[in-house]
C-alpha cells in the first residue's frame, strides 16, 4: 500500500471506545485515510457513530455483525473495539477470511492466555503458509512439528515469528497505546537511552475513578473482561515490560471490590471486578515492579504515576500533568532535572491524552511500508500482557505467587 493510496477503514464495535478511533481517524483524513464501515449490533451505538460520521461528512455502511463488514469487501484495515470476550472469535474469523485485512485490536488481545495462544498460533501457520516458499524441507518438517503442539522456540520458530511480522498481506497490532503518551515514551526513550543504567526497580500508580458504564454493563463482570487485572491492567504490565527491558517470571497480588459496584445487580448478578490491588512482578532479568491500583481515588493529581530506578539514576513520569523528572545518584536531588512534554505530531487528545491518535498514526505508517516494518505492539506483546493479568487474579484468587509458566502450562500454552 502506496502513501498516496487512500486507506479504507472498518470499525468493529462502535460504542464508546469505537467512536472514539472513529473521531481520531477523523484528525487523520488529511493522511489519506477515510472510515467507510463500521459493524454492531446494538442500534443506539450504530446511530451514535453515524451522527459522528455524518459530522465528518463520511457516509458509512452499516453491518450488525462483524462477519457481513468482513465480506462486503470495502475496507482494508479493521479496528476492533468490541467488548473484550468478543475478541477471540472476531479475530479468528479475521485471520481466516480470504481478503485480508491489517487489524488493530483494542486491548485485552483476548481475555484468556489460551485465546490469545489460539490468535498467535493462527496468525504464525498463516503466515507459514504465505511464506512456505523462504523455507527449506527441514524447516518445513520442523514447523510441522511444531505446530503439532511441541512449541519449542528453536530458530524455524524464530524464522516463523518474523515472517508473520513481515508478511505483506496482514498486519496485527495491539492496541497497547499508554506507550504513545508524551510523558511515558519520554521516560521510555531516558530509560532505553541508558542514562538510569541497568533498571532494577519499576512502579506504576494508577489512582482513578471507577469503571465507566458501558453497553449492557458488560464490563461488571470477569468472565466477560477477564479481570481487572487483565482488562485495566494489562497496559501497565506492557511498559513494566518495556521499562525492564525483560520478560515476567513470577506475580504476587492482593485485591479486593472493597468500594464500587457493590450495590449493582444485573440480572440478578452483582460485579465481580475488583477495584484495587497491589501487583508484584520479579522478571527474568532481577528487575521487579510494583503496581498499585485504586479505582476509587477520584482526588488525585494525577491518574499515572511511574518511577524507574536504575542503578545509577531515577526517572518518574505523570499523566495527565505530562511530567517527566530524572536524575543520577551522583548528583543527587538538587540534580533531577524536571520537563514538559509534548507532542506537536498529536491533532486530538481523546480520552488518553494524544496517544490513541499517536498510535494510530504509527500503525499507518507500518501498513503503508510492504514488508518494512512490524507492528510496533505485536501479538507476543499482547499475550504476555494477559498472561500477566491472569496470573495477578490468579494469585488474589489463591493467595500466592504465580508463576506465568503455571499460567501457560495450566491453558495448554
């Protein structure tokens, strides 16, 4: 796909969240990009989105499910923001349809580790088949192997895993986008730049408001969001990741629904989703992190509050006063030198302070460049932030640490 090629969109689930890609890929129109479908079954959110669109001028097609949007043909790339236990099956039927199409799936990827295990091992046999010409006999039997259940990561795999990423035909990201917050990316580019040396120590504060009412309330309840811990949470098991430099080993939780939704009912359920926590991660490299979560902490300055520590410096980031601070040992407190940060590229600041437009602007680059670039947030980045999830309910659930191999052993994984 060319830069001067218009690239077509399809928006699967337009309720909240889907508006809200809708009105961002509005401030890119001047980039070459137009929204000409959406798909959703529940009527007031397809007559929300069609106002918005009729605003921009955009006619739109409308389908109430996403398969009808997938055949029509019109779009190039889909968006899915369709309530999190829907992303599995939409995905799978994505991955097996024959046009294709690149997809940005809001996170959760899914909200199980075995979904999400079923989504990559797709996209990795497709992407088998597509390139089956770049490898040799003995990889072809290797991969065979492989994809038989014995997922052993030896260089075939490797060879696999970079062929999906590179594939021309499908690009898969997800939408992780706290790492596009002017704070956060500065403090990731302090950290990568290596002046806190090797990180040790990693914390993130969220301190919130309760979770907001969504179509048919479904995000009350696990079995529908997969936890909090996976639902919320698993942005900020991505920049601990990311910060680190590593990957988890094992997680200690403790949480509780100590404040909200408690005098809920739906359908004669109450929620069940917790609404704070304190979240231990030990990685693979002696790095740990912190998180502390409350969902009930409307009187706070700021919603996000990051520090890395790395042997020789510190580094904090803050949302939404877009605040960066760091500083060395060696020169101590009278040394951290304090920024504001911005980013002139950002054209609509949204519900997440510029980074949806961002990572949306950057997902179009990587689908206009054949073969070129990656998705910047993969399925392997996704998994393991749901992996993480998972393994913090599970740990609130029995009380103790959880391994993240237990985790994928536990789902076949």
């Amino acid at each position: 796909m060319t830069v001067n090629e218009t690239v077509k969109y399809g928006i699967i689930g337009v309720g909240m969240m889907g508006r809200e890609h809708l009105i961002n890929l509005h401030h890119l129109r001047t980039q070459g990009v137009v929204v000409v479908c959406i798909a959703d079954p529940h009527l007031p959110s397809q007559q929300l989105a069609l106002e918005l669109a009729q605003s921009f001028d955009w006619p739109l097609k409308v389908f109430s499910g996403h398969q009808e949007l997938l055949d029509s043909g019109l779009c190039d790339v889909v968006v899915v923001s369709s309530p999190n236990m829907t992303h599995y099956q939409i995905l799978m039927d994505i991955l097996n349809h024959p046009k294709p199409h690149h997809v940005l799936v809001e996170k959760p990827l899914c909200t199980t580790v075995a979904d999400c295990r079923k989504v990559t091992h797709l996209q990795l046999l497709l992407s088998f088949k597509f390139h089956v010409q770049l490898l040799s006999v003995r990889s072809v039997l290797r991969f065979s192997k492989l994809m038989l259940g014995l997922f052993l990561w030896q260089p075939v795999a490797e060879e696999v895993v970079n062929a999906a990423r590179q594939r021309p035909d499908m690009l898969v990201q997800v939408g992780l986008e706290y790492r596009y917050m002017p704070p956060v990316a500065k403090l990731i580019e302090i950290v990568k730049g290596g002046t806190l040396g090797q990180v040790k120590m990693v914390a993130i504060r969220e301190h919130r408001f309760p979770f907001l009412v969504k179509v048919n309330n479904w995000n009350r309840f696990n079995s529908n969001t997969g936890g909090t811990l996976v639902e919320k949470c698993c942005h900020f098991f991505d920049l601990m990741r990311l910060f680190a430099g590593a990957n988890p080993v094992c997680m200690m939780a403790s949480g509780a629904m100590d404040v909200n939704h408690k005098d809920e009912i739906y359908d004669g359920k109450v929620p069940d989703i917790i609404d704070n926590a304190y979240v231990i991660v030990e990685f693979d490299n002696g790095a740990r992190g912190m998180l502390d979560l409350c969902m009930f902490a409307e009187g706070s300055k700021n919603e996000q509050e990051i520090s890395v520590v790395g042997q020789t410096g510190k580094g904090e980031a803050f949302v939404p006063e877009s605040i960066v601070r760091f500083g060395s040992r060696m020169e101590g407190r009278d040394g951290v030198q304090t920024l504001k940060t911005e980013n002139r590229l950002i054209k609509y600041e949204g519900l997440h302070h510029g980074s949806s437009y961002l990572e949306h602007l950057n997902f179009l680059s990587a689908i206009r460049v054949k073969g070129a670039k990656t998705a910047a947030v993969d399925l392997n980045d996704g998994l393991i932030s749901v992996a993480m999830g998972v393994a913090a309910q599970l740990s609130i659930e029995k009380g103790r640490f959880v391994n993240i191999e237990e985790v994928l052993d536990e789902h076949n994984c």
